[in-house]
C-alpha cells in the first residue's frame, strides 16, 4: 500500500481506483486529494464494498455515467479532519458514507414520509459536491466524485450530510455493508413496509438486498419468510438470515407461493433482482385485500413494469424504496446498533477480503456470483 504523505494546507496524495475508460478495468494509482470545504469533512477509509453499481458504472451500460472518476460508495472509515461550519462530527469519529444523504432541512428530510434527500441531488448527479466542484485531481486535471462518495480511495471528502456517525464498535467490514444494500434490504422490511409482526413474507433475490430484506422481515417479527433465487447457495444463505421456506425461481413461482399460502399469496413482498419480469412476480404473489408489493431492485434504462390493473382494484398495492426509505445520519447509526446488540449475522455476507490493487478481482468475483461481496480494506 501506498503512503499517505499529507502536506498541511495543501492537497494531499493518496491512491485511488480510477475510471478512466469504460469497459476498461480500473486503474489505481496516485491522485491529489484537496481540503474540506465549509460543511465538508475528510474521511480516511478503512473499508469498502464492491457493489454492482461499481461495475455497472465502469462497464460503460449506465447513461448517466461520467470518466474520469473515482468509484466506490460504500465507504466505512474514521474522520479525519473537519472543514468550516461542520457541527456534528469531529476527528476520530466512525463514519459510513451515505450516497443518499440526509439534511435534516429540506422538505422530504422534514417529512417523515420519504429520505430523499432534496440538498445536493443535482450537483451529487454531475460528480460534484455540494458547491459545484471536485476535490480529486490529477495534475491540475479534476475528477469528478461518484455518487458523491468516491471510497476506491484512501481518503474521501464528502459533505457533513452525507456521513452517518456509527458506533466505534462496529468492525469497519461490517459497517460498509450498511452504506449500501444491506440498509435497503432492512429499510424495505422495516421502513417502507413496515412489516406486521406474524405475516408471511416473499422475498425474491437473495443478494445482499434480499438478504437484507430477509432479516428486516425476521426482525419485524415475520412469522413465516419464503425466499426465492436462482441459487441454491444464496437460498441457504437466506435461511441463516431467517427464511423459513426456500424456492427455487423461475416460471412457476407465482403459483408455488399461492400454493403455499392457501391460494391468498403473501402479506408483504420484495423484489431484489432488478429484473422486471420478477417484479411482475412479486406483485402477482402478493396477497388479494392488503398484499404489498416492494421494489427495491433497479431496472434497465426504459424498461417498464407489465401490472394487471384488476390486481390493484382487489387490493394489492406497490410500493418502491430507494435506499430502504432510511434516512442515513439518523437510521444507520441504528441498524448498526442492532447488529452490535447480536440481531444480525453480518459475517456471512464478507465473502472476500481484498487490498485496494485488488478492486478489479472484486469485479470479477461479482461477476462469477462468487460470495455476496467482497470488501476492500485499507492498510
Ligand atoms: N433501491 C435501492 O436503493 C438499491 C440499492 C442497492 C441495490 N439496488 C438494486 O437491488 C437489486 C439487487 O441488488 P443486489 O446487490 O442484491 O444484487 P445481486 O445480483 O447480488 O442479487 C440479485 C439476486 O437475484 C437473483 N435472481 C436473478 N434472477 C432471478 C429470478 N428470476 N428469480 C429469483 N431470483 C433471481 C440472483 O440469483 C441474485 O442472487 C439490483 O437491481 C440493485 O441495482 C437497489
Ligand atoms: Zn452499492
Ligand atoms: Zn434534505
């Protein structure tokens, strides 16, 4: 691992994980890494998962993606050094980075009913912070920041609103799984269902959101959670994580849950695929009267969901969650509480520990659907 020279009143040198081209892997190597701003903070990183949207971003198939620029969003670390005007952390603090940051101000953060965070949305979307411009750089070049976290890096700076302040107890490569889809999965169980104790669930997927969305039901009391995935590894995982009934996907799958729950379908439902034809499937297998269908999975560009209407008239009804509706700064601290306090089995999810050189295996360990994630740590 590189040094970290930090020059005071300068920018400071770091390696980082670069995307320079699409399609082409990631190349770590040395950038500048400037000061927090006023309401900025700087992170030194301990850990970081690799998620899809890494890849996703890197190979070139989202429209909205941008290079050069830094990947990585699912950051865990410890503050470093705060700018102006930052009020609510301090060096030595814990921190998971959240791309979905939290105000506290704006109309959605004082509405109990959303966490979208109206603050930075649009400069966070060009690759910029909060006042339009980036703190990476390479020779005089600037690189723009990835869903404004940026945590294939040694160091991050990232606004105030956007750092959830997390127990000091938390082992760092459990904490970065809270930054991503382990809070949606809990989130969608918790928050945007807000699953009645005693009900029947359906989860379809069992990566990480699914398996989050798993443990949310079980947390919330479930009585009974059948799982649904194309892997019978990934099925085994969810068992430990409370699935009581495991099913194989595919065709069929509506009718099996029907069978399974007395021709009704289940109370609630979760989508964690981002495929759309199982998010049809999940709102099918959601139960006449109440059934609530969840969907956390991301669809393709244009691709539209296919919903008989007679299914809504007799009650079933759809609900979507970025993020599992958690607000970060406020929820996070939360979950890893519950984690702490022995509510949740996070080891099975690291798959693979890796060094920062390392990031591209992680890719293609995502691809090969080897382990749910690998993590980054930082010596
Ligand atoms: N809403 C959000 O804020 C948010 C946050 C993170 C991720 N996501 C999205 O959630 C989705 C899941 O993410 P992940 O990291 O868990 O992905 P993942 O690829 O690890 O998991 C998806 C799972 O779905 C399974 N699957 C595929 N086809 C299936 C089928 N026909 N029936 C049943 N299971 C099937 C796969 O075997 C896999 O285990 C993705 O679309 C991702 O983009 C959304
Ligand atoms: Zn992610
Ligand atoms: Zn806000």
């Amino acid at each position: 691992m590189g040094e970290r020279t930090r020059v005071y009143g300068g920018p400071m040198r770091m390696r980082a994980a670069v995307l320079e081209e699409f399609g082409a892997p990631l190349a770590v190597q040395e950038v500048e890494l400037a000061e927090p701003r006023a309401g900025e903070v700087l992170v030194r990183l301990h850990a970081c998962g690799v998620c899809h949207t890494d890849l996703y971003t890197a190979s070139g198939a989202d429209p909205s993606g941008y290079a050069p620029t830094v990947l990585g969003h699912e950051g865990a670390g410890v503050v470093e050094a705060a700018g102006r005007d930052v009020g609510s952390l301090a060096p030595g603090d814990h921190v998971v980075t959240l791309f979905s940051p939290q105000c506290r101000e704006c109309i959605h953060c004082r509405d109990e009913r959303t966490n979208l965070c109206l603050a930075i949305r649009e400069e966070q979307n060009k690759g910029h912070l909060p006042d339009g411009t980036t703190r990476i750089s390479r020779d005089g070049e600037e690189i723009r920041s990835f869903m404004g976290c940026s945590t294939f890096a040694e160091h991050t700076v990232m606004p105030e609103i956007a750092l959830a302040k997390v127990s000091g107890e938390a082992p760092f490569e459990h904490a970065c799984l809270f930054a991503c889809g382990l809070s949606t999965g809990l989130g969608a169980a918790i928050n945007t269902a807000a699953v009645r104790p005693g009900s029947t669930c359906a989860v379809f997927g069992a990566g990480m959101v699914g398996l989050g969305a798993v443990a949310g039901c079980r947390l919330q009391g479930a009585e009974r959670i059948i799982c649904v995935d194309l892997s019978l590894q990934r099925l085994e995982l969810a068992r430990g994580q409370g699935a009581t009934d495991l099913v194989e996907g595919g065709e069929g799958t509506v009718e099996r849950i029907l069978e399974m729950t007395d021709g009704f379908g289940a109370d609630y439902t979760f989508e964690a695929t981002g495929n759309v034809a199982v998010m049809r499937q999940a709102v099918e297998a959601a139960r006449m009267g109440w059934g609530l269908c969840t969907i956390a999975g991301v669809a393709g560009k244009g691709e539209t969901l296919d919903v008989v209407p007679r299914l809504l008239i007799t009650g079933r009804r759809i609900a979507g969650s970025s993020f599992g509706g958690v607000k970060g700064r406020d929820q996070v601290p939360v979950l890893i509480d519950r984690y702490l306090a022995g509510e949740i089995d996070l080891t099975p999810f690291v798959s693979h520990r890796i060094t920062l050189d390392e990031v591209n295996r992680g890719f293609e360990l995502m691809e090969a659907q080897d382990g749910i994630r690998s993590v980054i740590e930082f010596a």
